[in-house]
C-alpha cells in the first residue's frame, strides 16, 4: 500500500477544498497565470513594526464571515448554490431588492458576543476578524452611510460588532474587521454587479467617497483599537483608492494593520490566495497569514458539514507557523447567530492541544530545516520544536545535518525524555506508545540555535513512502521560470498550484537535490497538465546516467472557473546505489514547444 506522507498531504490540502478563491491583485476573472510570488523581508514604520511583532507571535487567528447571506444559506428561489454562500447573490443573479428581503428576515436572537468570544479564546485564536461589510453591501454594523445596516434594516436592531468588541476586549482577544472597498452588489456606483447595473455608468469615486470613506471611518472611530482591516477583491481599482485607504487606516490608528488585498502594493503582510500556504522555498522572510476556510464555503451553508479534521487543523497550523506565517481559520455563523456545531466541535480540540503544544506555535520562527518526510518544525532560541505529522515505520526521527549540541530531548506534552544519538545529523527513537493526535511534538533543547540548513532536499527512505518533488522546490536552469496557476483542480475549487515555463529545449532542465538514507529502487510519477499542442512531446527523467524517458498525453486545456484534469503518469524505477545526495531532473529531449506544465514529480520506494 502506497502511504501518502506529509509533504504529500500538505500538497493535497492545499489543493482539496472546495471553495472560490478570491484575488489579491484583482485579476481578470478568466486569467490562470500568475507570477509566482517570493516573500521577503520589508522595511515599515515603528508602530506597524511593533503591531507586526504581536501579529507573528499571534499565529492564529480566526476569520468569520457573517451577514444577511447567512439567513438563506445558500439557497435562494428554492435552488441550492453550492461553494460559497456568501457568493449567493453574485451566483444567482439576483436583484438588489429582492436579495435585501433577506435583511427582513434576518433575526439573530441567539447571537451572545461574549460566548462567541469565549469560545474563540478557548480554541486557542489570539484574534478574530468579522466581516463588517462584504461584497454583498450590507454592513453588519450601525452606519449613517447606508441605510442597509443591521441595526436599521433588520429587525434585531443591534450592533453585533460593537458587543464583539466589548466583549473581545474583556477577554484579551485582538479584534479586526474584514471590510469589501470596491464590490458593492447592492450600490449602483459599487463594483461587482453587472448584471443589474450597467458598469460604463458606474461612478465608483461617488461610491467610495460616499460608503467607503465614511463606513471604515466608523469602524476605526467607534470601535476601540483594531488589530486590522481585511480589505478585499481590490479589482481595477485605481492606485489612488488603495493610497487614500492606507492614510485613512495609519491617521486614525497607526499600529492598525493591512493586508495586502487593499490593493496596488499597499499592504502592511501579504495576503495569499485563499486556502494556500506558500511553498517554504519561496518564503525568505517577510510577514504573511494564510487563510482557510473549515468546511467548503466562507458563509454559512444549511447543507455542508464537509468540516475539516481536528488533525487536518493542526496540520495546517503547525506547516503555516512552520514557513514564519500566521493561520487565518474561517467558519461562518448561521442566521440565528450559532457556530455550527460539527466545526466548533473540532476548533475546541485545536485549542486543546495547543493548551498543551502553544509552545511550538506561538511566538515561533520559521524552521531552520530542510523538507522533512515526517513533518514540519519551529524553532524559538535554542530550542527546535519537531512536529512528527507522518510517523516512520521505523518509529526514528532522522534530522539529517543537525550538527549543533543536542542536551536534551523531551516530548512537549508531559515532558519525557527521549532517547536520541547524534552524528553527522540527529536521530530520536519515538515512544511506542500511540499518540492522541497526528502531531506530537518533540522539543530539542541545543546549546546554540539551529542555523538555518535549507539546500539539503527530500529525504528518501522505504520508511517514510512516497516523497513529492515539488516545481516550487526544483532549481530551474536559464531560460526556465517558475509560475502559479489558478484553476479549479476539483469542483468549485478555484486556487494556486505552482509550474514552469520555458522547458522547451534540451538544454533547459530542472532539477531536484534529494538525500538517499537507504539505497534501492524508487519507482517516478510525474504529475503534470499538457494541451493538445503539447501531446506527443517526449522527455526524460534523469539521474547520474540513469535516463527514464516519458511521453506527453493531452490532458485539456486550463480554464479559470473548470476542473482540470492533472495526468499521473508512471515513468519507471531509479536505482540508487549508495547513501547520499543526488540531483533528479526533468529536460525535453528535443527542442520544440513547451513540453508540459509539471506540477511534482513523485519518487516511491519500489523495492
């Protein structure tokens, strides 16, 4: 039986959840190429440096969205609308008043700020951000901008985010708000809405001087200090918004932060693409938070409980803390201002562990090491935290090159000593014992701080099964560039996975370093898209003078908002002799066109 290892699972997770994923950049909707972004460090003034250093020892955060959307639940005229709830207006086409009649019925009598809060403290969030006004128009909020506000157009008659607030405060939890700056579905002047307005006589500087201007000035006035606005979907909008934006938010709270989709390059930390951890390879610094949703939409849906493991959670948690970034988990409320129980179920088991693992989350720095078979680590001073999320079948924890003075090593939960020898690496034997969830936490106390040793590739070895080479990780020849594609690579789900272009000659490769603990056989998968021009290219898997050739299949073309069919093909066996380091790379074998859009190459043991 193949087993599927953490770096598998990481690929899949960030590739398996059904939801639409919304541009930071604005983007043409049907645009599927992107340059791939690298995260670097970024000079900023003291009070966003000193908010930044709370945010990165923050971690995580937990993201609601919340409005009128809710009350339908993704359905509307008697139809299901699958994916997004919060899309629901957007997706059926429905007109401004027709879609307001909602606000009629929405009466959220057992919305309870302060238990709302204390369940996010007891899940282990360092801070919540709710939507204040999504694409739909409809402030969650008291607003003299728009009428179309839950205080006077619902008959609950309250503000949710001023009791939020109260209530955040007391509990020591940061507070932000999410906030939609130029769709507007239900404004005439709003973007967004083509097919009841007419876009050509839009006026969107009436709009946001109107709405936008005066709707984040009350939330920055009339709600204490926030810890962001979360703008969103920028779209076309002119840098000049963006620009006015930033002044607004830095005059009125100065260590308030942004993220990077208010726009034209403005934001205090990157944003990615909704349900994507960045590859560590292309993190070199900077400040970031990925933001997931629990089940398969953002709004509340009556009809999905597709919610994440507990175990999946952590995963994700710990792999974002891992690459120096904080993780954003969303849920959305029903109508009736209820958590939905199978994800508040699952988000208190989080906050269970992390009363016993916080340790090696908060307050941590991205790790030191090199891709891991069995997991991801975090490092804090001199000590490293191991998360184990693919247990060996050996039951040792190998860390190749770890040459600094190991003292102790100790199970974060309890605190029971391990028994572990060191060489040229590090190697622990695990308890036998199982473990309650898929990530137990070694720490590894060391006399100075691990120095950062990330050149050294996947690890092979029969115990740790199937590796993934990722074109994220791959060292690409001259001529060769790595590119993100957005497409839905299962259905409704719309986001990033990485390739290269410009592999179309002989002479252009790219290659992967892996470090072989046990030689033998391992058996190579290619995972890759080609188009019908593409089909019939050959190319060849290579390693010293091992050559594996391969020929391209058709397998459609790529399309924003349609599934796309990613080719697993075999390829046949390497055979490595010895232990040690080995460069794998793919090349065409002639010069024509592109040869394909590779996404990873897979390495099995096959012996």
């Amino acid at each position: 039986m193949i087993r599927l290892t953490v770096s598998a699972l990481v690929l899949a997770l960030m590739t398996s959840t059904a939801v639409q994923a919304q541009d930071a950049v604005g983007a043409p909707p049907e645009q599927t190429r992107f340059k791939a972004q690298v995260y670097e460090p970024v000079q900023h003034d003291p009070a966003t440096t000193q908010a930044l250093a709370r945010f990165n020892n923050d971690r995580y955060a937990m993201f609601i969205h919340w409005g009128i959307y809710a009350q339908a639940g993704g359905v509307i005229r008697g139809k299901r609308f699958y994916g997004a709830s919060e899309w629901l207006m957007q997706r059926s086409k429905t007109p401004s008043a027709e879609y307001l009649a909602l606000a009629e019925e929405f009466n959220p009598v057992d919305f309870d700020a302060k238990a709302w809060i204390r369940t996010i403290k007891a899940a282990g969030f360092r801070y919540v951000v709710i939507t204040a006004k999504h694409h739909d128009g409809f402030a969650m909020f008291k607003s003299a901008a728009s009428k179309h506000n839950i205080v006077d157009g619902t008959r609950f008659g309250r503000d949710p985010l001023k009791e939020l607030a109260e209530a955040a405060k007391a509990e020591g939890v940061g507070l932000g708000f999410y906030y939609s700056q130029y769709q507007d579905w239900t404004e005439p002047n709003g973007g967004g809405n083509d097919w009841e307005f007419d876009p050509k006589k839009t006026d969107f500087d009436s709009y946001f001087n109107t709405k936008v201007v005066p709707q984040v000035t009350e939330l920055l006035t009339n709600y204490g200090p926030l810890r962001e606005i979360w703008f969103d979907t920028p779209g076309p909008m002119a840098p000049e918004y963006s620009k006015r934006l930033r002044e607004l938010v830095k005059k009125l709270q100065p260590d308030c932060l942004l993220n990077s989709r208010i726009g034209n390059g403005l934001g205090d930390y990157s944003s990615p693409s909704d349900s994507e951890v960045p590859p560590a390879s292309l993190v070199h610094g900077g400040d970031w938070e990925s933001v997931f949703t629990h089940n398969r939409s953002w709004g509340y849906s009556a009809f999905d409980n597709d919610f994440k493991s507990t175990d999946t959670l952590i995963e994700l948690l710990a792999t974002s803390a891992s690459r120096g970034g904080n993780f954003m988990l969303n849920m959305g409320p029903d109508g009736r201002g209820r958590f939905p129980e199978g994800a508040q179920s699952r988000l208190l088991k989080v906050g269970d562990w992390l009363k016993v693992n916080g340790e090696s989350i908060y307050g941590t720095t991205r790790s030191p090491l090199p891709q891991t078979p069995w997991g991801v680590a975090t490092q804090r001073g001199t000590r490293l935290y191991l998360h184990v999320l693919d247990r060996p079948a050996d039951g040792v924890i190998r860390v190749p090159g770890l040459t600094e003075a190991v003292t102790k090593v100790t199970l974060l939960a309890g605190g029971a000593a391990l028994s572990f020898k060191q060489g040229d690496g590090l190697a622990i034997t695990l308890p036998k014992d199982p473990t309650p969830s898929d990530d137990l936490v070694i720490a590894v106390d060391t006399r100075e701080p691990v120095a950062a040793r990330r050149d050294q590739g996947a690890v092979l070895s029969p115990v740790y099964g199937r590796q993934p080479l990722d074109v994220a990780d791959a060292v690409l020849s001259e001529g060769v560039k790595l590119e993100a594609v957005k497409t839905q690579l299962s259905v409704d789900d719309t986001r990033k996975y990485y390739t290269v272009v410009g592999l179309d000659d002989p002479a252009k490769s790219i290659a992967w370093t892996v470090q072989v603990e046990r030689p033998g056989d391992y058996h190579i998968d290619l995972q890759y898209s080609a188009t019908a021009a593409q089909a019939g290219r050959e190319g060849v898997v290579e390693m010293n003078d091992q050559k594996r050739a391969f020929g391209v299949v058709e397998t459609g073309k790529i399309e924003r908002r349609k599934p796309v069919f990613l080719a697993f093909q075999p390829v046949g066996i390497l055979h490595f002799d010895k232990p040690g380091r080995y460069t794998v790379a793919i090349r065409p074998q002639t010069a024509g066109q592109e040869l394909f859009s590779v996404r990873a190459l897979y390495l099995t043991p096959a012996n």
